[in-house]
C-alpha cells in the first residue's frame, strides 16, 4: 500500500489532476456524533433521505472529471462485508455509468462526509440512501446541462451509459457536461429515482470488488501497509485491568537488535523496531521485565451472573399494553444466560500513525474515522483538524474490538518518535485479552397461554452492560488513555434508546401479546471491559425469545412453526417464515431418527432492519453431547436487495459465527483477569464442525428501503440451534453456549 | 545471509537465521499474502507451502529453509492471471474480510497437490488447522470442491500449473 | 520371536493336549436380550462411571465413529486387533450377550459364544471388578444405542490367529480373582489400587511386557502404548518434580499438572474418558498411584522438588534473551548454525516456550519440567514435535501444531537434542535422526489430527 501517496491525496488535489470544478469541500454538520448506527439529524436541514440529513451538499458524494470518470464518497468503513460494491452499483445505477467508471472513497476525514460508525446494518441504509439520491440528482442535472446545450425539452432527453442521449439521435458525453461544472449544491427535497422495475444493475449480484485482491495477496489491508522510513512497534500490556507500571529498566532492551525506542508514559509502555520479528522480541523481553502493582480484581466467576444481577441498574418499562399481569390457563416462566464473547478477529488490530509537523495521521481499520479523530485528539490535547483519520481495511471486526485502542496506541508512539511512520500490531494474546467484549446477559421471560393455545400475558426483563463504549470525543473510551501519567476516566456508560435499543434491542417480541411489559434493566457497573458486537443485545434476545416461544409452543402442543404464524400479523415475517418451512420441509412432528432434532427461530433484526427466518436439523451425540449441525435453510428480506450474493455471504456468515458463539464460546476469567487469550483458550468452530449446508433464501422487495442485513442472522441462529437440541434430547437449555459438557449433563446417562 | 527460494526465485536475506519466514516475506520481502493472526500455530493466516505441504510460516524459522521449494499465495497467480484455485475462490467469492483467505488457499492448493478428488469429509479434516471468523467456510469449502473439479478436469493439473 | 513361541507351544503341550483342551473349552452361553428398561437408573449411572474409569469407549470407538461401536485399530507386537462392537446390537454387538456372558468375558477373556479372547483386551486387569461393579458396566452398556457395526476381522499373523493360544496364554499368565484390599491400608487407597489395577488397566501401557505380551513383575514400571512411551509409575518416574497426590488428581482431572505439564498422546483419551468420573474416585487413584514409587522420605522429596524447579526456571529462555544476541551469521558458517538446534528452537517453540513476561494460560511449563524431555528415550518428544497437541474440537487445551511437514529428520533429531541438553541437564540421547525417521514411518493416531 503506497502511504505517501494516500496522505498526498488529498481532495483538492485530486480535484485539480481530476479536472472536474468541484470547489470545496462540503463540511459536515458538527457535532454529528454517532451512537451505534443512530444518525441524529442536523439542527435546521430538511428531512432529507439518509445521510443527505447529515451531509447535504451532493459534491460531498460524487465528483465527476473531465475524463468521465466518477468518484464517490462513503462516510462508511469497507469491513469484510462487501459495502464498496453495493454502494458502487447504487451510484452506477442512478447516474446511468459504468461501475468500472467509479472510483469509490471510503471514510477518510478530510475526504468524506461524517457518517458516524459503520455500524448496527446502517450502512445502506444511510450511506446508500444517500447515495442512491445523490446519483440521481447529478443524473438530473446532467439531463438539464445537456437540455441547454442541445437546446431541447429535458423530457426529451434521457442518459445512458455515461452520456445524455437525446431522442432526435443527438448525444452528449457526461465528460463534456461536467467541464466547467459544479455540484457544490445542496440536494434537492426530492430525487428524480427510477423505477426499481426499470433496474440494470441494482438486484444483481456483482462480483465483489474487493476479492481478486484479497485471493491473490495484494497490499489490501492497514496491516500490509509499510510506507517508506516505517517501524514497527508493540505494546506492553498490563498483567490485569488495574495493573500500574512500577519498575522498569529499560537499558538492555534499548541495546537488543533493530530496537529503535522504548516508549513509556505512566503505565504506557511499548517498543518500536526496525523489525517486526524484533519488536516482538523486545515486546518479551520488556514483559519479562516490567514490575507491576496488581491491583483490583474480577468477580468470582463461578458466581458471576448472580453478582452482575445484584449490580444496580436503571430500569426502563420500554413496552407496556394492556393488563400484563392478565393470567391464562398455562403459565411459563424461564431465564437465559449469556456469558461474556469475544470478536476474535483473526488479524489481531494494527495501525500506522505518522506524526509530522505537528499534524498526525492515522490509518486505522475504525468503523467510524470521525469519532476516532475527535477522540484521539482529545487524547492527544490537539485541536481536531490537526488529527486525519483515514480508513484502511482490517481483519474483519464485528463490532467494537481493538481497532480503535491500536490506533491510540500508535498515535502515542507515533508523537514520541516525530517523523517515522509507526506500525503498531496487537499480539494475538492482548486482542484476547483486552478488547472489549460483547457484555454478559441474562433475561427473564414469563407468559400465559389461553385454552385455545394463544397468549394472553407476556412479562420480559433483560439485564445488562451498555453494549456502546465507542470511542465518541472523551479519551477515556481509549484503553491507552487510560495507563497514561495523566490518565483520563472512562466515561460513563450510556444505553442506546430505543427503537433501535442496546441490551433491550429485540426485546420487545414481535408477536400479537394483547397484554405485555419488557422492562430493560440497564447496569453501569462494568466487572469486564465490554462495548458493541454484532447484533448487539439481539442475539441473546432473540435467543431467550425464540427459545421460550417454543417452550410456549410445546405447553399448548402446537407446531412451533404454526405456532409462531399464529401470533404474527406483519406480512413480510409472515412471508420469511413460510418460504423457510417450505424450502426446509418442515412437517409437523416429522419422525427423526434417534439423535436427531430440529430447531426453527425468526426475528426482525431490531424490529426495523431485515427479516429472517432459519430452520435447522443437528444431531446430538448421547455419550459425549457433541452436536453436529446438519442443512441449514434461512430466508431473509432486506427490502431492496442491492447485491443479492452479497446478502448471501453475509447471512451464511453470521450463521457459521453465531454457530460459533452459541456451541463453544465463552470468555473466561479468574480473580486476577482473563484466562481466554487465544484460539487455545477460547476455540472457536472448525471446518469438521460446520453445518452439512447453508441454503440462504432472498425474498426481494424491489422499490422497498433498504434493510440492513448484516446482523440479522445471530439471534435466529442461537434459538434454532437451541430449539433443535431440545427437539433431538428432551432438555431445553437457556445458558449459552450450548456445549458439549453443557448438553451431556443435561441429557445425563 | 541465507537464500531461499520463493515462488521459484532465489532470494537472498540478511535476517537472522532463526527469525520465522513470516516476518520475513513480510518485511523483507513486501509480500503482503501471509498474514500475522495469532504466531503461536493456532489459526492458520500464516500458511505457506514448502515442498508442497502446508506449513505455519509464524513458527519456521528461515534457518530450516535452504534449499526448499516456497510457495505463497503471490506465487499462484494474480488478479489478472489468478491460478486454479484463487480462480475457484473468486468465482465462489469465497471471502468477507479476507484476512485469511491466503492461508486458505495455500491450504487447499497443498490438499490438491496430495489428493486431486478429495471426499467433502477429507477437505473439511484437511483445512481444519485454518480458522475464518467472517463465517466464510461454506464458501471456502464450495470453492475447493470447484478447484478440485477444475483441476480434475483439466489436462494441466494444478502443481503442474504452480511448479 | 518364533522360538519363544514355539516354547509356548511345547508348554500347551506338556499339559497334556486332552487335559489342555478340556480346560480350554467353552460352552456357549444362550442368547438373552434384556430390554434397556429393565435397568436400574441408579445401577446404569454408576456403570456410566466404572466404564469411564475402564476405558472402554477408547479401544471399542474408531475415530469418528459411533461410541462403544467398535472398529479402533490397536496395534499390538503380534499384529492389529480391532476392537468389537460393545454396544446392544444384537448381530453385531453384544446384544444377544446375558449378564453371565458379560462376565465371564471379563473374567476369563471368553466371548458368548465360547470363543478366547485376546489379551489385548485386558481381562487380566478387568477380573479384579466385583460382581456389582461389573453388573453396573453391563446395565450402563446395555442401556447403550444400539449400533449395527460389523466387526473387523483381526490381523495377526498365524499361528497366533489360532484362539487356542489366547488359552495358552491365559494357562500362563491370567490370575484370576477379585481384588484384595490391603487391610494395613486405608479405604481410599484400596479405593485406588482396585480401580488402578482392576478397570482401570493403567498396568497395560505403563507396565513393561514379556514376549507373550504379557505384563511382567516389574508393575509400573513404564511400558509401551500406541507407539508411545508410557512412563514408568514406580521408583523409576523420569519426571523431575516426583509426582505427588494433587498433581496426579491435578493431571487426571484437567490434563494439565503446573509441575509436570500437559497430557498427550494415548493419555489424552484417558484424561477426556475420566470427565465424567466423580471427584472422589479420582482422589483414590491419585492417592494410590503417589504411593507407588515406595515409602519416601518427605524431606527428601521437597528438596528434590526445589531443585527441580530451580534447575527448570534457570534453563527457562526468555525470546529476546539468547538467539538475537547472536551476532547474523554469513557463509558457511550460517549453514551450521542455521541447522542448529538453537536457532530452530527460537523461531519455531520460543513463541510458546519462552518465559517472558504475560502469556496466553494454555501456556506451557518449563520444558525443564516436562517428562518426554526427560524420558530416557526421545520417542514422545518426537512424536509430539511431529504431531503436534490438538484439543478435541470446541474443548479448551494446548494447541501445537505438528512439524511433520515443515521439519526434516535431522532438523528435528537437532532440535530434540538441543531441548534435551537445554533443559534437561541429562545425558544427550543416541541416534535421534533414526528414532525420528522410524517413528514417522508408524504415526499414532495424535498424529493424524490438524
Ligand atoms: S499466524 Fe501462524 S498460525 Fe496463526
Ligand atoms: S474472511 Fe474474514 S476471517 Fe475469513
């Protein structure tokens, strides 16, 4: 990856050797601070579609130069999950060009809009909302560009494949129009869209952008950067959460091969290289040496979801109809536990940060660069526009994991060695161990069931975490920050609202219950460092709803398939449901042979984004409470699909990972800090395990919103699987994960 | 100063012998394919072929490799030439982030090399050592079976095409 | 080897062939087929753990194949026997088989049908059990999913596929008799010592066997399982530190013992097997297997334990320290080093094997402590340089990759002579290259995992 380049190309100059007229840059309101996937629209713009709300100016989406070809702009991160190609085929679709003819930017602050984090399925339906409008408009105003140079009514006029073409068999080249123009302008209240039914490119699956690349070895990720002068450097990371830095000498590891400095500020303590293998040396070497003072330690494990209950919490009846406290003629009542999991990225997080002429730069695999470069430069005691922050692909990071601490970390080294570009890669031992994990859980779930099998009354309260310590101004949310001489504090944890919800998100059930509360129960005390990963409080939600949804089911002996549709009105879950009983074959008590069992489960992923429905067939093994996952068959609606193979991939991976999280994964700990701290320690599914197939279903709605998709799977997963080990033994289990030990002492001998 | 053969071409490194070849193809050499994941053996990204087996490239140090045929996912082929089984991955897009998808072509280029009609039981055995957490592995395996066929059907099998 | 046999022969014979014959033959046992209900819940559950205690899923399971099933490959000096199908089936398990008939296999190594067993099956051991314990076994086993599995037909080399000779060699070698608890003992020892040298088997592998297979008079006294070394129990241990209660109960319970290391090889199975072994009968193991190597002086102990660690904790390289400070080699020169072991250890273990600073748990101990480094014979250590360590999938444990493949036989004999001199202190070991190429030559299964 040529770095040099990436910090000399800026804006301007890419305008001036584009040769397009696109004056200046259309700044973002300030203050734009995301919460997870919110957007909060700017004081005074109009309700705009998307990010347009945000970032109005239609030159902060799309540039056009002289030679024909296009730039877009993305305030979203690339992640792994195929984004550059679905907004790519918006901007193609709406501006009537070539994808090839489209150069996509992704989120860099001094290139694109501030779209806040790259997070909670947004990304299409922000960014490529945006987008999407944005193209069509500069459609719009080529089409009357072109009207005047041919002197004819625009109705006359329609554009094509980068050209406006006229019906008398006239025609004129997007290059020629835009010569001399301008799309510094606000959007327009309204965009001349197409007819969905009318679509080329748009509901066509398109190779992804990104993949010859990554097959093929080239310098795709901010782990393959290595600009001229660079070295690489290592942190020393404290032996628990409140170790303190005592004692250090430093003089022999200074004189060890390739060392170039060893950084310390408090109990921040890193080493740079010339080498990568010899900072990992001296890394060890360092460790070996350092003195910490142990303090603080983590709560009993064997005991932790009851000490995490009795924690205070702000409690908030986020659902309430009717006479919850209504009795039928069959009552439940059960409670889900969740442990602490991990992100696990397979490339531990890495930055590189150059600090030159009191400007410092960050290349850095953050879902949000706007965020980042204000809180790095309140770490840093700079003011914001002396801190770029540019996005660079990473290992792929489901949330909130180091990504942003490595870039902190780097920024730190980076400022104490001027002038050197500083790699800066996590040991695979510390992303382990101190990213911030996804937060415990636990839910309570009571119902009642009326003689004809329905419910009448429906009681839910979930505890938990914030499941949001993104970095957001405040250097607290930074682990380096926090080791510092003048450490900053950690900010106090905040819930994300509702509709969209943090540990309550889906946990409001979606199913007809005429009298019903859901209290969500919100604890600031955080035992363990946790923050956002994937799917947020829906995967443990969605896990205890769909559970005891069949539990209910069984009590009024009912199909849990039938039982489900029986208490659904909204079409769209209704469609899911129905194309996935019928793509699986699901029958009614079918007959399995010994072992076997099936599992169905849905939701709507935070009751506003995709629909998704799985159903499953596994084996346990009686002896050892191994499950073996058989066919897997999902059907999902993200309304308008833009890339349906790229919905494909996503919706096959969230089910291989959330098969992961649910069958084996468990972060563990003892009084002195956590013991998961690698693959060894904390495994993770292996290819003998995955499931015999993966079938994904796409119900298109062509002309429909944009539905984000990439979380959708999670929760599903988790209760399909648990529903199917009830189906193949008899024992419904409500912890997570549902491990072999877990599995055989609840099927006993 | 060691030589060592990579991708068919010797190249000459001045690192110390016991310094794993991963850092070495990484820094020394800029080739950018192996990925750092965990240095310890446990999940793969850092899979380089050597003499036509599957090897760790974190853990083997370059003062075992004189002398030894080196393969890297550069030395399979490129974005505009891919090689069978980079062909079969992007025609799977059998990839999310791709942080590891190096190392699971390497693998699966070395389980052809061994075993050109592979059961979907002997692929799954054989690529257990590498770990992929964007959930890529229904993709991966689809994209094996296809180079297999591939490689099958054609009259220049694969470690023809790669010697 | 024929010779010996021969002398078995000549033995059978001198009994008398008539007088053999009578005493070798069996009846049938008529054929019953209990229904799984007719178990007593409570009887099956206790069966579940003597049957986890015995092992038996181990030698009765293939890799990957339906537990209790049969068809594992267990290689013996006379050839491979396949262990049969234990479960209800009634063609091809032990369906048809009455309690009595279960008994009298375990017994006297003789199967429903009157046929001799081999003594790979170790009827020598499992004739100690009581008469509940084995009734227990039988429930838990018939209360099995029946598998229909047809056996796999031995492969010995005649004449030993003559059964005749399973007789032979009962005639010599099987005592027969229930356990007799030592009265001078306490309960939790006789506790142990019945379950050590009855169900457990633990003498088939760590006890040294004659030329007819059989396990000689020096118990415990370290033997051969599955290619692999099994250390001797007794006075003899190779471990540095010597072995006490904890550590054992330690070792059987987790597989891990912070003096002595990780379990591997055939003892991984073991360890996995004993999962479901309540914590009291482990303790009676422990405390019986620590009283093996004799009466010791506790004094004496203790010192030997602190020279151990001292001795493992001042061989112990932190990364950084030794390798890098060696100046880059050129020329010729480069060639030696580069093959030394040395230079291996520090790019391929020290990642691992080092003592610097905060490390994943799973981390391992000081090799200085490790008993394959300090075995006599390098047979474990390669073996685990060249399969590796593989936890059993979803399970928590030490990851190693194998070095089959990115190693040569001299890279590895190097590299296991220079962990033998660093961190053992004992005398360096002969011809490791051969031991290395013989033993990739016969991979145990360890080796086949990833
Ligand atoms: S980086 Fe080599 S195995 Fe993980
Ligand atoms: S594609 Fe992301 S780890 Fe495999």
């Amino acid at each position: 990856m040529n770095a040099p380049a990436q910090v000399s190309l800026t804006r301007r100059l890419f305008l001036a050797t584009g040769g397009a007229v696109v004056v200046s840059f259309a700044v973002a309101p300030s203050g734009a601070v995301a919460q997870e996937g919110a957007m909060p629209a700017a004081p005074g713009t109009p309700p705009l579609p998307g990010s347009l709300k945000t970032s109005p100016m239609l030159d902060s989406w799309i540039a056009m130069d002289g030679q024909g070809r296009v730039t877009v702009f993305t305030g979203k991160a690339e992640l792994g999950q195929g984004i550059s190609t679905a907004l790519i085929q918006c901007a193609a679709e709406e501006l009537d060009v070539n994808v090839d003819a489209i150069t996509l930017v992704t989120a860099d602050t001094e290139r694109t809009p501030n779209e806040g984090y790259t997070a909670g399925s947004h990304s299409m339906q922000d960014s490529g909302t945006a987008i999407l409008n944005a193209a069509a408009q500069v459609r719009g105003i080529l089409i009357e560009l072109a009207a005047t140079r041919l002197n004819l009514p625009a109705n006359q006029l329609h554009a094509k494949s980068s050209a406006v073409l006229a019906d008398d068999g006239r025609s004129v080249s997007y290059k020629d129009l835009v010569t001399g123009q301008d799309f510094h302008r606000p959007a327009g209240p309204t965009s001349p869209l197409k007819d969905p039914r009318t679509f080329t490119v748009i509901g066509k699956s398109m190779p992804r952008v990104d993949i010859p690349g990554k097959v093929t070895g080239a310098p795709m990720y901010v782990q393959d950067m290595r600009p001229d002068g660079m070295l690489h450097a290592r942190v020393v990371r404290p032996p628990n959460y409140g170790a303190k830095l005592t004692q250090l000498d430093t003089g022999a590891i200074e004189k060890m091969p390739g060392v170039v400095k060893v950084v310390r500020d408090g109990s921040f303590l890193a080493v740079a290289a010339q080498g990568e293998f010899q900072a990992i040396q001296a890394l060890h070497a360092l460790s070996a040496d350092a003195q910490w003072d142990q303090t603080g330690t983590l709560p009993d494990p064997a005991t932790i979801y009851d000490y995490v209950r009795a924690l205070p919490s702000n409690d908030t009846t986020i659902l309430n109809q009717g006479a919850p406290g209504q009795q039928g003629v069959r009552a439940l009542r059960a409670t889900y536990h969740r442990p602490y999991q991990s992100h696990g990225s397979i490339g531990p997080s890495c930055a590189v940060a150059l600090y030159d002429g009191g400007k410092m730069t960050v290349w850095t695999h953050t879902q949000g660069v706007y965020p980042l470069r204000d809180t790095l430069a309140d770490m840093l005691h700079v003011p914001k526009e002396q801190v770029h922050c540019i996005q660079v692909e990473g290992s792929g990071c489901y949330g909130h994991n180091a990504a942003d601490d490595v870039a902190a970390d780097a920024a730190l080294i980076a400022r104490a060695i001027p002038g050197r570009p500083i790699r800066v890669q996590w040991m695979r031992e510390d992303e382990h161990g101190w990213e911030p994990f996804a937060p415990l859980m636990i839910s309570q779930a009571a119902a009642s069931l009326d003689d004809s099998g329905k419910i009448v009354s429906w009681q839910y309260d979930v505890w938990s975490n914030t499941h949001n310590m993104r970095p957001a101004g405040p250097a607290g949310n930074l682990l380096a920050a926090r080791y510092l001489a003048q450490p900053f504090p950690e900010p106090a944890p905040q819930p994300i609202p509702q509709p969209e919800g943090g540990g309550d998100r889906n946990g409001i059930p979606l199913y007809r219950v005429p009298n019903a509360r859901v209290v969500s129960h919100f604890i600031p005390a955080m035992p363990l460092r946790v923050s956002a990963m994937r799917g947020l409080g829906a995967y443990h939600n969605v896990f205890s709803i769909e559970s005891f949804i069949d539990e209910l089911a069984d009590a009024a002996k009912a199909d849990p398939v039938e039982f489900r549709l029986r208490h659904l009105d909204d079409p769209r879950a209704r469609d899911v449901i129905m194309k996935v009983r019928d793509e699986f074959g699901w029958e009614t008590n079918a007959k399995l042979p010994r072992g076997r069992g099936r599992g169905f489960a849905f939701a709507r992923y935070k009751n506003l984004a995709a629909y998704c429905a799985i159903a499953l067939e596994l084996d346990v093994e009686r002896e050892t409470g191994n499950v073996t996952l058989g066919r897997v068959v999902t059907a999902v609606d993200s309304g308008q699909a833009v890339n349906p193979d790229g919905i494909r991939n996503q919706i096959e991976g969230a089910i291989v990972q959330s098969a992961s999280w649910s069958l084996y994964e468990e972060v563990t700990f003892d009084r002195n800090g956590i013991t998961s701290r690698d693959w060894s320690s904390y495994p993770i599914l292996r290819f003998p395990a995955m499931p015999a197939s993966v079938d994904v279903h796409i119900i298109d709605r062509p002309g429909e919103r944009f539905l984000g998709t990439g979380e959708a799977g999670q929760g599903p997963m988790a209760a399909a699987i648990a529903n199917a080990v009830f189906s193949a033994t008899g024992a419904r289990i409500r912890d997570l994960p549902l491990s072999a030990r877990r599995i055989k002492t609840a099927i006993g001998v | 100063m060691i030589v060592l053969n990579i991708n068919g071409n010797p190249e000459q490194i001045e690192a110390d012998p016991h310094t794993p070849l991963l850092y070495v193809l990484r820094d020394d050499l800029k080739l950018n394919a192996a990925k750092f994941g965990c240095g310890l053996g446990q999940c793969g990204a850092c899979t380089v072929l050597v003499d036509h087996e599957p090897v760790f490239s974190c853990l083997l140090p370059i003062s075992v490799l004189e002398g030894r045929y080196i393969r890297t996912v550069e030395g399979l082929g490129t974005a505009d030439k891919p090689g069978p089984v980079q062909r079969a991955f992007i025609d799977e897009q059998a990839a999310q982030c791709g942080y590891c998808i190096a190392g699971m072509v390497m693998r699966a280029q070395g389980l052809l090399e061994h075993n050109a009609a592979p059961t979907e039981a002997q692929i799954r055995d054989y690529m257990a050592p590498n770990l992929c957490r964007c959930g890529t592995q229904m993709r991966i395996l689809r994209a094996v079976r296809r180079a297999a066929k591939a490689m099958t059907a054609s009259l220049d099998p694969i470690h023809e095409a790669s010697k | 080897m024929i010779g010996r046999l021969l002398a078995a022969v000549v033995a059978v014979i001198a009994i008398g062939f008539g007088a053999f014959y009578a005493w070798a033959w069996n009846s049938e046992i008529p054929p019953a087929n209990p229904s799984a209900a007719s178990f007593d819940p409570g009887i099956v559950a206790k069966g579940a753990q003597l049957a986890a205690i015995g092992d038996c899923a181990v030698c009765h399971t293939q890799t990957g194949g339906k537990p209790y099933a049969g068809g594992f490959p267990l290689t013996t000096p006379f050839g491979t026997i396949y262990g049969p199908n234990i479960t209800p089936d009634a063609q091809t398990g032990i369906g048809a088989w009455s309690e009595a008939a279960f008994r009298r296999a375990m017994r006297s190594g003789v199967d429903r049908a009157g046929n001799h067993l081999y003594p790979a099956f170790p009827y020598d051991h499992f004739t100690k059990a009581t008469d509940s314990d084995l009734s227990a076994i039988y429930a838990f086993l018939m209360t099995r999913d029946p598998v229909q599995q047809a056996n796999r037909p031995l492969a010995l080399s005649p004449p030993l596929n003559w059964r005749l000779f399973a007789a032979g060699w009962k005639l010599l070698f099987l005592t027969r008799g229930v356990f007799q608890p030592d009265p001078k003992q306490s309960p939790e020892w006789n506790r142990g010592a019945y379950l050590v040298t009855g169900l457990g088997h633990c003498g088939a592998c760590h006890t040294p066997r004659n030329a007819f297979g059989a396990e000689n008079d020096d118990h415990f006294g370290g033997g051969m399982g599955e290619g692999w070394l099994a250390p001797a129990l007794n006075a003899n241990s190779p471990a540095p530190v010597p072995w006490n209660a904890d550590q054992i109960y330690a070792y059987l319970r987790h597989g891990f013992a912070d003096q002595h290391g990780f379990a591997a090889g055939p003892m991984q199975p073991v360890v996995q097997s004993l999962r479901n072994v309540p914590d009291g009968a482990l303790r009676a193991i422990a405390t019986y297997v620590s009283t093996l190597p004799g009466p010791q002086d506790p004094a004496e102990v203790e010192r030997r334990t602190k020279a151990a660690l001292d001795f493992a904790r001042s061989r112990d390289i932190t990364v950084a320290a030794k390798p890098s400070a060696e100046p880059a080699t050129t020329g010729s020169a480069a060639t030696r080093q580069a093959s030394s072991g040395a230079a291996i250890f520090a790019g391929a273990c020290a990642s691992c094997h080092h003592s610097g600073g905060t490390l994943p748990v799973s981390r391992p101990i000081s090799l200085g402590l490790s008993t394959p480094v300090n075995e006599p014979d390098p047979t474990n250590l390669i073996r685990i340089v060249l399969g590796g360590i593989h936890p059993l999938p979803g399970d928590r444990g030490p990851i190693m990759p194998g070095f089959a493949g990115a190693l040569t036989d001299q890279q590895i004999a190097s590299l296991a002579s220079y962990v033998r001199s660093q961190f053992s202190g004992q005398s360096a070991w002969p011809d490791v290259a051969a031991t290395v190429s013989k033993l990739r030559q016969t991979p145990s299964p360890p080796m086949e995992a990833p």
